[in-house]
C-alpha cells in the first residue's frame, strides 16, 4: 500500500520559514547512554528507546545538497512531529553535524524560533529548546544544518574507484544500526517509524537513486539538477538510501514491480545473473509471504570497495551491495561467487518483508530481521536451485553457531541492547545463524505449510509495524494448534547448546528403544550446571527410513524407533543439539557411515569433531570417520572432511615437526580427492564438484602438498603468454597458493599487478593476495603498505585483517601501534569488534593479557562483547592444543605402527 504524500515545501519556503542561529554548533561521536524507557500515548511504553517519550515524528521531508569533492554537504529538514504531551524542548538523533537554524511551525502559521540548542556527545542527541512550550497537537520542525561524507561505509559516504578515464568518486548510504543521525536530524531508532520525501540538488550528468523512484527532476543550469524522489511507506530510519554516481541501470518487470540493477559505468554487463535471479526471488516471494511487495520499484546497488563489518543492506527499495556480492565477472568469478550472489540477493530480497515491510521494535528483536533472511535465504536458494544442493550447507551454519553459542561468552537469541555498540555488536552468529538454525528446527517441527500459514499472518497484521518476537510465537501457536512458544522460548530467551545423550538402543519385534537425556554443550565450562530446554528430537534407524519424533522435556525421554539398524538421533539434521552416543552406537555408526543421507554424515562428523575437541569422547573417533568417508560421498561431504582436517592442521601452528606429522596423515587422505576431482573441469559436472576443485587445491596448498604447489606455480608462470593456464574458476585459487608460499620476488611482481589493475573487484583481490603471505617479513610489508594510500581506504582495513589470519599476534600488534591510523579507516560504531578479531586466532597467552588491556583502555565496559568471545576463544585453543592434541599424535602413531 502507497501512503498518500506529504505536501512538499520547496527549499525557498524553508529558508524564510527560519532564522540563522548567532553561532553555528557541530558535536562529535560519542557512546550512547544507557537505554530509558518513557511513557507516551504514541510510543509502546514496553519499547526500549534511548529518547525523552512524548514527541513522534510522522514525516520527514528532507533536502541535501552534497558536494562530494569537499566531502560536505549541506541539509534542510521539516519535520512533520506529533506532540503527546506539552513540552519546551524537543529532543533527536543527531551525530557531527552542524545546526545554522532551527524554528517550529504549529496549526495557524504560529511560529517558533528555537531559544537554545543543546548537544550530546555521549548520547547523540540534540535537544531545542523553545521560549513557550508547545502544546498537544501536530506541528512542524524545520533545520538548517551541515554535515561531512565519510571514507568508510557509514553514514553518507563516498568510495572512489578506477577507471580508464580516470578516478571517479560515487556517494551512498549506510545506515543500520545508527547512523541515519549523522545525514539528517531524527528519531533514529526502529520503533519510530515515518514517512519520507527525499530531494536532491546533483550534477546534472550523474543517477541519484532513492528508496523510491523519481517522482520530478529539474535542470537548475551551472551543472546541477534538482531531484525529487517519491513518498516512501512508513519505515525506520535506518532503510532511507541516497546514492549519487556515474552509474547505468538495467530493469525487468516482476509481478508488476520494475526489479533493477545498479552499477558504476561499463559493469552493467556482470549484472545480468542478479537483474535474472531478482525477477524470480520477487515472484517467490511474493507468493511464500501472501503480502505483495508494496514498492513500485526495486533495485540492487552494486559498490566497488567493502567493508568489514557488512557487505549489503536490506535498504527498503534500494538494496546496497559491494560488486563482490552482486556481480559476476567471467574473468575472475567462481561458481562459489555465484552461490554466494544468490544467497545475498535472497537475504536481502527477504528483508524486504522481515526487517522492512516489518520491523523489530528494538534491537533485543534483531534476529526477527536477521535469523529469518538467513533462513528464507537458505530455503529459496534450495527451492529455486536444488541442482546446487545447498541444504547441506545448513549444517555448515548451524555449527558456526554452536561453536559461539558453546563458550561462557554466548549470548541469548533476544538479548539485552542498551547502547549503539552492543547493537553494533548483536550482528554476530547467534542472531544469524542460531536463529536460523532454530526456525529451521520448529518449521520441521511444526510443518511448511503450518509454518508458511503462521508467517503470512503475522506478515498481514504487522505490515508497516514493529514488533517483538511473542507477535510472532502467538501465530505459530495458533496456526499450529499448539503451544510451539515454549519450545522457541526455550531457545531464544536462554543461551547455550542442549545436548543429548544416547542410551544404549534396545531392538526387540523389530523396533528399537531408547532413553534419551538432556543436558548441555559447553567448550569451556564442563561443570557447569546445565539449563533445560524442551527438544524436538526425530530419529531413525539406518537402512529404515521411518522417523520417530519426541519433544524431550524435563531432561528425558523414552522413544520408540521403527527399526532394528544403527541408531541415528537428529536424523535430518534439524536439531539444534549436540548428540553424543554411547561407544557401542558410535561403532555402530561409524560402520554404517556409508549408508547416511549426506546431511547426516555432515551432522554426524561434525558432532564427533566438537564432542572430541571438547573432551566429551575420544578426539580419534572423528578420524575414524574420516578413514570410513568413501571417496562415492557427496562432494560437500568430501569438502567438510578437507575443512575439518585443515583446521586440525593449524591447531598445530608452531609446532613444525607435530604439524609435519599430521599434515602427513591429512595430505594422505585429501590426495585421492584431489585425484578423482582433477585440476580440469569436465563437461557436465556438478557444480559442487567445482567448488570441491577449489577447496582441495586451496588447502592443499596451505598444507604444503609438493605436487599441488608445484602445478600451482607452473600454472602461474605460464599465464602470462597463456590465459587459459588459470582458468576464471581457479584464478583466484592457483593465485592463493602462490601468495601463500610467495618469495620476495613472487611477491612483489603481485604488488606490481595491483598497482597497474583498474578494475576495482580484481584490484582488491590482488591487495588481499599480498597480505596472506606465510612469511613474516611479506606479512610485515604488506602492513606497512596497508596504511599507505595505495590500496585504497576500504583495502586498508581488509589487508590488516588478512594478515591476522596467519599472523594474528603479528597483526594486533601492529594495530595497536598505529591506533589513530587504523581508527581513522573504521567506522567508530565499529572499532570495538575489529581489534579483538585480530587477535581472535591466536593461541597464544600473551595474547589473552594483551587484548584485555586493550579493552580496558579502549572501550567501554558494554562495548567488550567481542573482546571477552575473542579471549573466550584463545583459551579454548590453547586448551584444545595441550588436552586434546596428544590423543591425535597417538592415533597418528598407532596408524603408522
């Protein structure tokens, strides 16, 4: 639905609507204070907000006048405002921005100029202050004020880029989680939902995109042309988008919405794949959710540069995408990249509908947005491109999420958000991951059609809304007939990892009994007291195929299992619990490994790798499972197995001649992969096949394997008369192993291939290549040239992160050494998670004392969530290394006697 627009007010009557204040006031970043709750008619009072109740914006028109070589701009805002409750001052968002006038406009033409105006840093706010108060009623807010464009991607910012006529700069905007207060004076939490009308003054030659289309364009001479977009809906601010460049733009029509794609000049070519797949996400999406798409348009913007915090936003209308995420170059994409464009487009696509058509009332809700992009992303992509089989990624996701939510750092699924950096911070694998992972187990619980007939309700009744996560749980309950709720609660209000202990099975007349316990996961805390859940559990036996399901409550069950074959717990891999078998089921198992749905031979090698590595079985059963994988298996499970070993592998760094010893073992298994799949792609072969291509040479050649580093380096030096010696899907790969293993020569020939290259995908995997050198004086080099403007502002950041991969001492210290600097290439909500993800792979101790000290000078004590899971997480490593690696060594002995 289409709200009917907000007479405009031209810039002219602004302007003679306010008076220039005596002196102009600009504030600077600051931390947000602690969430307040207020009571307003017009404001749920059950709502977090970091504002004084009382006053509610309605609708925004705003103007703004960049100039993006002086990187300022300039703003007038009139801001339509309902005020509750009779008040001298109005208080708003506002972040490094400079106020030249502000008055107030009520019924009648009366008229306020504002008497004083106070900033805060600390909570970003300002606060007008007026010499009568105002009364109950609607009213008018006009400002004049000023702003800076920044380097990185927050608040409106400009990215420059390479082309062959030169350097070109092109405008954006981000704005989740809070930034829309550094482009405009606001309300700037999600709850505060309004209206917006949006015009420009741009070059005449440049595209201005908004949330929606243009509605009026003007040529005002001197070069410049006055841009009028259309009214949005009613959303939050964080989904307004501006964007301003030398773009082009391509359109197809979907169930009566013009789909569009985006790009600077001479790329519109590598948008195909995403115009195609947008114009059947929208159709899929249309019919899944039951509520049409309310925008007449839709496009997807793509970037050059990125970030290191986020690579697209779900802006309402206008998706934001660095070109990694949305554009496929032949001479360099994988058919990994194109999944991985698929995947961000029906994330974002679904956003439009959970996060934008519907919002979470406050950021404790984020996985509301989050958690259900990411498990409508994963269900269309199986839907509309089963050939891919990406189901059994799901299991990939779900274990990135237990190994967070398993350490005594985790945190519930709805969580506590008080300021801007812990909501910065809430953008991490338990509210993506878990939260898919845990929808994906109550669909199965409850069904797709009662699940898809519960999501459609709650799509209808809060269109345009907020809400919190029991909105929905009231609608799964009452279209599934049951209380599902305490299951979800279960699971969303708790932290942790339920897990569930195997009985011995008993078969008797052909069915199979046993008792099922529950207690809890942990990595870090084995004494700890378990919480409760309640599980839905589904089993089978192997070779039967029906499915047995319980709901285990109170900490056990009895179940009952067609069949008399191995018992497999978490058949189909729903479940969100580890399962750990008695040692007479795992032998049972591992003997009928062969026989398991694929998907169930990643759940199982993966609960077998976790369980060992916590010291809850023997870490030789997980190699046991690996020696029983057939080289026939799927080849995402032939991957899992390569990926798991690799990790064991780097368990080991720093200890050559123990890390020599398993990648011996490790090397053994992985080259008969390597054998079947080959270096060639053959005709007609899966696509899965050729991302196992690209697997196994990667991590062969991070092992060292002779062979692979050898045909890695002859293919390298023979692409230079011959291009077809590092085909498009193996470029990036074969480049990796040689950057890797690079000498100073190797390396820097690559340097001289950045510096040459134009195009800004290719360049920033050149400047990436030079940063993930083994050698540390290569690594030392590449941080040294990170800070230079050579590689560009969004590089720098990225080149340092790279080198923490393989150098994470190496790279924090460096970091730390030249704080200001890398500061001033991260957005500030930022800069608590980049530190402590430097350090996060190191095993050292010294690291752990190192980055607490960080911490307490640095950052606040709400803004250390990824400091305290980083520290969490070098502990567990180091625990890993001295309790379980020795029963590793003496596996790898006994199989060598």
């Amino acid at each position: 639905m289409h709200r009917t627009p907000t007479p405009r007010f031209r810039r002219s009557q602004l302007a003679a609507a306010v008076l220039a204040l005596t002196a102009v006031t600009a504030f600077n970043t600051g931390h947000a204070a602690p969430a307040v709750k207020y009571a307003s008619a017009s404001h749920a009072t059950s709502t977090t907000t970091q504002l004084p109740r009382g006053v509610t914006p309605l609708h925004y028109i705003l103007s703004i006048t960049p100039d993006a070589a002086a990187s300022t701009f300039k703003g007038e805002a009139a801001i339509k405002v309902a005020v509750d409750t009779p008040t001298a001052s109005i208080t708003f968002n506002a972040l490094n921005l400079a106020f030249t006038a502000a008055a107030i406009e009520g019924a009648g033409g009366s008229k306020q100029v504002t008497r004083k105006i106070e900033f805060d840093a600390d909570k970003q706010t300002a606060t007008v202050h007026f010499a009568e108060p105002l009364a109950k009623g609607e009213y008018l807010l006009r400002i004049d004020y000023s702003g800076k464009i920044g380097t990185q991607a927050t608040g409106l910012f400009s990215l420059d880029y390479d082309t062959p006529q030169g350097r070109q700069r092109a405008l954006y905007t981000q704005f989740e989680n809070s930034d829309a207060r550094s482009m405009l004076p606001s309300w700037d939490e999600p709850d505060y939902k309004a209206t917006f009308a949006l015009d420009v003054i741009v070059p005449s030659k440049q595209m201005a995109v908004g949330n929606m289309p243009i509605a009026s364009s003007e040529e005002l001479g001197n070069g410049k042309k006055h841009v009028y977009f259309a009214t949005t809906p009613r959303m939050s601010t964080y989904l307004l988008f501006f964007g301003l460049g030398d773009f082009e733009r391509a359109t197809a029509m979907a169930d009566g919405t013009e789909v569009g794609v985006i790009t600077k000049k001479g790329a519109l070519a590598q948008s195909r794949f995403a115009l195609d797949e947008s114009a059947a996400l929208l159709r899929e999406y249309n019919d899944y959710f039951g509520v049409r798409y309310p925008l007449p348009k839709l496009d997807n913007i793509a970037a050059p540069g990125r970030s290191q915090f986020f690579g697209a936003m779900e802006n309402w209308g206008a998706v934001f995408t660095f070109e990694y995420g949305l554009l496929l170059d032949p001479t360099i994409s994988t058919q990994t990249d194109k999944e991985n464009i698929y995947t961000t487009l029906s994330h974002e696509m679904a956003h439009q509908w959970f996060g934008d058509l519907v919002t979470m009332r406050w950021w404790d809700d984020l996985w509301l947005n989050e958690g259900f992009a990411s498990w409508m992303e994963s269900r269309t992509t199986e839907r509309l491109h089963p050939e891919w089989n990406t189901a059994l990624s799901n299991v990939g996701g779900r274990e990135s999420a237990m190994s967070q939510d398993a350490l005594r750092t985790t945190h519930p699924v709805v969580q506590r958000i008080a300021t801007v950096e812990q909501a910065s911070q809430a953008f991490d694998g338990i509210t993506y991951q878990k939260g898919e992972a845990v929808i994906r187990m109550l669909e199965a619980y409850v069904g797709a059609d009662t699940w898809r007939t519960a999501v459609r309700s709650y799509m209808r009744k809060h269109a345009y809304g907020n809400t919190v996560s029991d909105d929905l749980w009231r609608e799964v309950d009452a279209a599934a007939g049951k209380p599902v709720s305490a299951i979800a609660h279960d699971f969303t209000l708790q932290p942790g990892v339920p897990m569930i202990t195997v009985g011995q099975a008993v078969c008797r007349k052909g069915s199979t009994r046993v008792t099922l316990t529950q207690t809890e996961f942990s990595k870090d805390q084995p004494d700890k007291k378990p919480l409760s859940w309640k599980v839905p559990v589904i089993a089978s036996t192997v070779g039967n195929g029906k499915l047995a399901k319980v709901v285990l409550k109170d900490g056990k069950a009895t179940l009952n299992v067609p069949g008399c074959g191995a018992l497999l717990v978490n058949a189909g891999q729903s479940g969100y619990y580890r399962t750990l078998y008695a040692p007479a089921g795992t032998r049972a198992l591992a003997g009928s490994f062969a026989r398991l749905a694929p998907i169930d031979q990643l759940g199982l090698l993966a609960d077998s790798q976790s369980l060992g590595m916590a010291g809850l079985q023997d870490p030789a059963g997980f190699l046991e499972l690996v020696k029983a994988t057939p080289l026939s298996a799927d080849p995402q499970v032939l991957g899992r197995v390569a990926g798991s070993l690799n990790g064991l592998y780097e368990q080991y760094a720093g200890d050559a001649a123990r890390q020599q010893a398993f990648g011996r073992f490790a090397m053994a298994r992985l080259a008969p992969m390597m054998a079947q799949t080959g270096w060639e792609a053959r005709a007609g072969e899966a696509s899965s096949v050729a991302t196992l291509r690209g697997r196994l040479i990667s991590i062969l050649g991070d092992m060292g394997e002779p062979g692979v580093l050898l045909e890695a380096r002859r293919r390298y030096a023979a692409s230079e008369q011959d291009p077809t010696a590092m085909p498009a899907p193996l470029r990036r790969t074969i480049l990796g192993v040689v950057a890797q293993h690079a000498d100073a020569a190797t390396w820097e020939q690559l340097h001289a291939k950045a510096q040459q290259e134009k195009t800004p995908l290719v360049k920033n995997q050149l400047y990436d290549l030079l940063a993930s050198s083994d050698d540390a004086a290569l690594a030392q080099r590449a941080l040294a040239l990170a800070l230079t403007d050579e590689p560009g502002v969004t590089n720098s950041p990225a080149m340092i992160s790279r080198v923490s991969r393989r150098h994470p001492e190496l790279a924090f210290d460096f970091a730390l050494a030249h704080l200001e600097q890398v500061n001033a290439r991260i957005d500030a909500s930022s800069r608590s998670r980049y530190f402590p993800r430097l350090a996060a792979g190191s095993a050292q101790s010294d690291m752990i004392a190192k980055l607490e000290a960080y911490a307490q000078a640095h950052l606040p004590a709400s803004a250390r969530g990824d400091a305290d899971s980083s520290v969490a997480g070098i502990k567990y490593r180091i625990k890993v290394r001295a309790e379980r690696l020795p029963a590793v060594d003496a596996w790898l002995a006994q199989q060598a006697g």
